[in-house]
C-alpha cells in the first residue's frame, strides 16, 4: 500500500531532490536555501524509513527454474547491479536478495 505524501512531507521532499542535484553538499544546500541542515538530514532519515517501510509489506513471489544454457545459468539484475551465477543459488538466499530483506 503507497500512502501519498503530506504537503509537509512533499516540501521537504523535493528539497532533498533539488539537493540531490546541487553541486555541493547537503549542508552547502541547506546554506544556499536558508534552511537549517539537521532539519534535512531528519527529513531525509524520515522519507527514506517511510519508504522503506512501504517496500518491506510487499509480498514479492519468485519461481527459480533451472534454465537450458550452461553460461551463466541465471542472470539476476537488480536496479543497475548485475549478478551471474553459473549454478542456481539457494531458492531461500535468492528471494531475500530480491525482496531486500
């Protein structure tokens, strides 16, 4: 279940989006904007334990399966990681690694 933002939360999150694009760091960003730092790095701590959250309820359901090719054997791509393995992993291991646990 993804809960939308509140207007509060919404504010403070495209200052930490604006912030991920300025040259410099949180603090230069929270200087260059008259805020206070520790206000943004709490909210950054804030939004990314709501995230979290949110992504830790999913249920995530995966069927491993020897495929027909021997090099690698299974590919598994993960957000711009890659990982090969020439013999399947542990059905257990493997679900974790996908679902973050």
């Amino acid at each position: 279940m993804n809960t939308p933002l509140t207007p509060k939360q919404q504010y403070w999150h495209q200052h930490l989006q604006q912030a991920d694009g300025f040259e410099g760091t949180l603090a230069d960003y929270a200087r260059s904007q008259g805020l206070k730092a520790q206000t943004l790095y709490q909210w950054r701590s804030v939004l990314r334990n709501r995230e979290m959250t949110q992504v830790s309820t999913q249920t995530v359901f995966t069927e491993v399966s020897q495929p027909a090719f021997t090099h690698p054997s299974l590919v598994v791509s993960l957000g711009q990681a890659q990982m090969e393995f020439s013999a399947l992993p542990d059905p257990r291991w493997l679900s974790q690694v996908i679902s973050g646990e």
